[in-house]
C-alpha cells in the first residue's frame, strides 16, 4: 500500500510540474512588461470601454499585481494566481494563461466580473484597494 501512496505523490507532482511549465510558456510568450505608465493607461482604457470605474481597476491591479502583467503566485494548495489580477487557475479555469498574461483580456476578464457582482472575488486584497 505504501508503494501506491508514494507512486501517487508523484503524479500528483508530475502534474503539477506540468502545470507549472504550461504557465511558464504562457508567461515567456507574452507581451514584455509595458512598464507601469503603459500598463495603467491601458487598464484604464478598457475599463472605461466597459463602463468601470478606472481607478478601481488600475488599485486593485496594483494591490494584487503590484502592476506587473507577469505576475504569478503559488499558493499552497498548489493553484496559482496568474497577471494582473491573478487569476488563479483552479478558480478561474475560464481565463487561460495566455489571457492572464495579457493586459487587455485580464483586464476585460475583471471588468466583467465587476459588471456581474463579482467584485468580492479580490475580497482578500480589498484591504489595500477598497
């Protein structure tokens, strides 16, 4: 039984080094950072061409991101938060890697999410941007 549970553990890692690589690839194929000035005004266009509150997207960008397109977190339950508004893969399998990692999908993704109620998902860095 000993065997399974060790054989186990290690496709679980297996995976989720997969998972890790596809996220990596996803990050190296992606626009470089703009730079801070860039990112903002562009968070802040697609916001208004979604009809929300600029300044709320580009703080809550900032306190999840510090701003940085390429952002990634892993947590430990082994999920991983992705761009601007860390998008974390097992919550949001919906935004792929390559939006994640792109500042207009990320932040079109956001918006809508504000537009339906949704804003509670940053609850955890609201302290920073609420």
């Amino acid at each position: 039984m000993e065997i399974f549970s060790i054989l186990n553990k290690i496709r679980q890692t297996l995976i989720q080094l997969v998972k890790l690589y596809k996220i990596l690839i996803a990050q190296k194929k992606a626009e470089k950072n703009p730079g801070r000035s860039k990112t903002i005004s562009r968070i802040r266009k697609i916001a208004n061409e979604y009809e929300v509150d600029p300044d709320l997207a580009v703080k809550v960008a900032k306190c999840e991101s510090n701003l940085n397109p390429l952002a990634i977190n892993i947590n430990v339950s082994g999920s991983v938060d992705r761009g601007l508004f860390q998008w974390n893969d097992f919550w949001h399998p919906e935004v792929s890697n390559d939006c994640a990692f792109n500042i207009e999908c990320s932040t079109a993704f956001f918006c809508q999410a504000v537009k339906n109620g949704n804003l509670n998902w940053w609850n955890s860095s609201r302290h920073c941007w609420g």
